[in-house]
C-alpha cells in the first residue's frame, strides 16, 4: 500500500528530508535500559523501572517521524513499514525466546505450566494481555517473578502500538489539523483512563495499551505539533535540563509501591518528551551532545539486546533461591547479560537490518513465522506436559498448626488448598472428584472462618496457574 501526499500536507510537516540520525535519541535509549537492568538487579535507583516509559516515548516520536516523512514525500509503503519492523525486532527476539524456553525445561520444572503459556503468548505478542489476567503486581516477589517472559509485556505493548497507529495516521492524512485534534483528544482520554484505572484496576492499567497509549503519543505529539520544536536555542538549553532533572526524579523518588502509570509517570515521559523536543534541530543543547557522546550512544543501540536477555538471565539463575543474589554473582549475571547482548547484536541484529541476511522479504517472513512456531511449539509443550506431571500437591502444601485437612495419596494435606487446587484444573476433573470436593466443603463449614495463620488473600482474582513453591518465589521487588 503506497501512499501519495495529501494535498496541504506541507505545511504541518515542515521537514520533508529524510531525519538525520539522532546520537542523544541512543543516550536516552542508554539511559533507559541501564535504569531497568539496575533495578530489576537489585541495585539503585528505585525508580529505574520507569526507563520503560522513555523508550514508549522514544517510540511513539521515531515512528510517527517516519509517517511524517515518508506520507509527505509519498515514499511510504505499509509493507515496507512492517517490514522493517520486524527486521528491526523479531529475529533477535524469537532467538532469545527459543533459548530461554529450552533453558527453563531444565532449569524451571515445577512451573513448566505457566511458564509454557507465557512463552506462547510472548510469541503471539499478547504476553501483556496474559499478565494482566493474572491479576498479579509486577512488583511483587510471587508468581510473576519466576516468568522468563515477564519483561515482553511491554515489547508486545509496542507491537500492538506499530499495528495501530500507522492506520489512524493514515485515516487522517488528508485533514491534517483534524488528525492532530484526534490525537490529542485521545492522549487525553488515554491519560484519563490510566489515572481511573491506578486506583480501579491497577494490573490492567499497568499492562494494557489504552492505559499506556498517551505515552506512545506524548512522542508523536513533537511530529503532530512542530512548534513544540522551533524554539530558541536557550528555551531548548533550559527545556533540556528540565527533562533531564524530570527523568531523574522519576529515578529517584518513585519506588515499587508508588502508585503506576498514571500521575506518577508523568514526570518521565513529559521529561523524555522535552529532551527529544530540545535536541531536534541544529546546534543541540550541551545536554543532548552529551546524551550522544560515543560510549552512551553505543549503549543505546545495544539497548534492544540488553533488554532482551537480562530478564530470562536474572529468573532463571535466581529460580528456586529464597534469599536475593549475592552481590559478585548479580554482577557477574550482567556482565554475562552484556557478553550475549553483543553476541546477538553482532551475529543476528545487524546482518539482519543491513540485509546480509535474510535480504528478502520471504525468507524474511519465512524465518519468522519459523520462530514464532517454534517459539509457541516449546511454550506448548511446557504447558501441555506440565499439566500431567503437576497432578500431585506442591511441597509446600502443608497444614498449619490447627488447620483442617483432608486425606491424600501422600498423605494429609490442607483441605481448602487442596480443593482449590482440583478446582484449576478444570469443571470435568472437578465433577469426576466430588468426594474431594464434599470434604473440602465439610471442612471449611466446620472452622467457619479462615484458619489460624493464613493470612487473608488480596482483592484480586488469583493466578490461573498452579501455586508457585516457596523456594521458588524470588525475595526482591523486581
């Protein structure tokens, strides 16, 4: 699909020359990236999570940049548009999803269930959708943190935006001003959402694209709106060093029991906004040449590859610990996280975008539906085979002092755990044993309240998948 520009189109795209290569736009990649390994590391800044949010925005300014330009040259193409998305994403993706789901056959076997079904859906690009049915704090030390898929929520979050907004742009190309009013009316009702949904429904509003559109389009807003970024070169030095301090203070005074998206993701993104504003033109603020300086601007395009693999690293060499990583191995664990980040980089990332590989768009496609598969094949298989193997009670299903039980192949075991239990795993499994059924039921009237030492659950609906062992929740707040 080859588009022709609009008539009028000019004047709301000023720039009709391919964009130059932004080094600060990298920097801030750096920035982000290193903020979210540190934290999921244990390490400091507490708020080093919301280095996700720079890269929503990062996102949300290069692709609708590259609409701007290429609808009013009348270059663009919708295939060529998704397919240098997936040039740009998928192999080095679908490689480290099929190693970290071989990896956790292995290394991960009392939850090859819910682990299977999260690589399925990260291959789909859905995992955002899946984690959000769980109903589970990414923060918290419990189900979720022994996912190696945990981190694709928010790569699906991005696919999901490629897929959207290339044809809302498009269905406003040639009414211009009206697109722009339609794309601030819906960052507001976005931003709106978020904030009802913090307070409502705070695992969706987390994961869901709805709740995180305004981001994506607190990017777009600098190709939507150009006087944003024709301002003088002192406004831009000051506007840089407001973002800057606002990224910072998202670092530093946000925390995993703050309150998220919502308000508190403000200050990252309108920071990571005003930095890319103050930096698009010539003679860049001192903050953006610094920003762009060789080594961060390195670091940031290793970022992909560095977000990618610190994840599945960090879950599977922490499974089964009940204390955090010593301090030699974290580091250790990140040196190792960069050594295959390079290696991808090098061997799979850029051969791929240069086109040295797979340079044309059916092999392409062809080694991607191949992984996907693959990808889905291997989460299959953990989840179809778990479903068998995990028929017996976890080890950790032992009664409190003074809690009622009921009588197992293993032995006695907690009734309303165990009826909760063989209530997961389906209507027909739970029909076939009511006489387990009848004794939970006998059990639970008969203490008329929740046993001595069972702490009283959350609001939200449990996880789908079986209970987590206790040496396998993991003691840190990532």
């Amino acid at each position: 699909m080859h588009v022709k520009p609009a008539p009028g189109a000019a004047r709301f795209a000023p720039n009709t020359s391919p964009r130059p290569y932004r080094a600060d736009i990298d920097g801030l990649r750096a920035i982000a990236v290193i903020g979210v390994i540190l934290f999921h590391f244990g390490f400091w800044p507490p708020g080093g999570y919301t280095g996700v949010d720079l890269f929503f925005v990062i996102s949300g300014f290069l692709i609708a940049s590259i609409l701007d330009t290429e609808t009013t040259r009348g270059t663009f193409s919708m295939v060529s548009f998704y397919e240098r998305r997936a040039r740009r994403i998928l192999p080095a993706f679908l490689l480290v999803l099929i190693v970290s789901a071989l990896a956790s056959t292995t290394l991960l076997p009392n939850d090859l269930k819910s682990i299977g079904l999260g690589f399925i859906n990260a291959a789909t690009f859905t995992s955002n959708i899946y984690f959000s049915t769980l109903a589970n704090d990414y923060f918290a030390a419990g189900g979720l943190a022994v996912q190696p898929t945990l981190h694709t929520w928010s790569l699906a979050l991005e696919a999901q935006f490629y897929i959207v907004f290339p044809w809302l742009w498009l269905a406003g190309r040639r009414h211009p001003g009206w697109r722009r009013t339609g794309f601030v009316i819906l960052a507001g009702l976005s931003f709106a959402a978020s904030l009802w949904g913090v307070a409502h429904r705070p695992e969706s509003t987390f994961y869901l694209l709805p709740t995180r559109l305004w981001e994506f389009l607190a990017g777009s807003a600098l190709v939507l709106i150009p006087a944003m970024s024709r301002l003088g070169p002192v406004v831009r030095a000051a506007q840089a060093w407001l973002g800057l301090g606002l990224i910072a203070a998202g670092f530093l005074l946000l925390s995993p029991a703050t309150p998220f998206p919502g308000v508190a993701a403000l200050p990252s993104c309108l920071g990571a906004a005003l930095l890319i504003a103050a930096g698009n033109g010539p003679h860049q603020p001192s903050v953006n040449r610094r920003l762009g300086a060789a080594p961060l601007a390195f670091v940031g395009r290793l970022s992909y590859a560095l977000y990618l693999w610190h994840w599945p690293i960090l879950v599977l060499a922490g499974y089964g610990r009940t204390t955090p990583l010593p301090f030699p191995e974290r580091l250790g664990l990140i040196a190792l996280t960069v050594l295959l980040s390079l290696l991808s980089w090098w061997l799979v990332e850029r051969p791929i975008i240069a086109r040295r590989w797979l340079a044309g768009r059916r092999s392409l496609l062809a080694a991607c539906l191949a992984g996907v598969i693959g990808a889905a094949a291997l989460g299959r298989a953990q989840s179809g085979g778990a479903g068998q193997a995990r028929t017996d009670p976890p080890a950790r299903a032992r009664p409190h002092p003074g809690e009622r039980t009921v009588r197992h192949r293993q032995g006695r075991v907690p009734a309303e755990r165990h009826a909760r239990r063989r209530l997961s795993m389906g209507s027909a499994r739970c029909r076939a044993d009511r006489r387990g059924l009848g004794q939970f039921l006998r059990a639970y009237v008969g203490a008329g309240a929740r046993p001595r030492g069972r702490p009283a659950s959350g609001g939200g609906r449990q996880p789908a998948a079986q209970p987590l062992p206790a040496a396998s929740r993991r003691e840190r707040s990532g």
